[in-house]
C-alpha cells in the first residue's frame, strides 16, 4: 500500500483535510510562498479527487 492509498483511506474525515493542509503548508514553507497559487490549486484538485470537496458537508 502506497502513501496515496493511506491518504486516500483516510480522507473521508477530518483527518485528511488535516493531510492535505500539512501537505500544502510544506510545500509553500519550501518554495517561500512563491508558488502559493499552484499549490493552492493543485491542493483542490487533489481533494476533489478523493471526494474530498471542502464546499460539502462531511459524509457520515
């Protein structure tokens, strides 16, 4: 099992937005926010991706 299937096991909950905001925080600390938008956008498709849409209420 990958980092991705553990990421995606786990992004129903809160847990893997948690992930995912860790994820784009060190991405943005190590290019010194030079890249925030990419990052930012990349994050959100990844996430909708996973059914991970931020604009939905969480599923039970």
């Amino acid at each position: 099992m990958g980092i991705f299937d553990k990421f995606r096991n786990q992004a129903k909950g809160s847990k893997g937005k948690d992930m995912s905001d860790a994820a784009e925080r060190k991405a943005n600390e190590k290019s010194g926010n030079k890249y925030e938008s990419q990052v930012d956008e990349a994050q959100r498709r990844v996430e909708g991706q996973l059914g991970m849409d931020r604009d939905r209420p969480e599923q039970p």
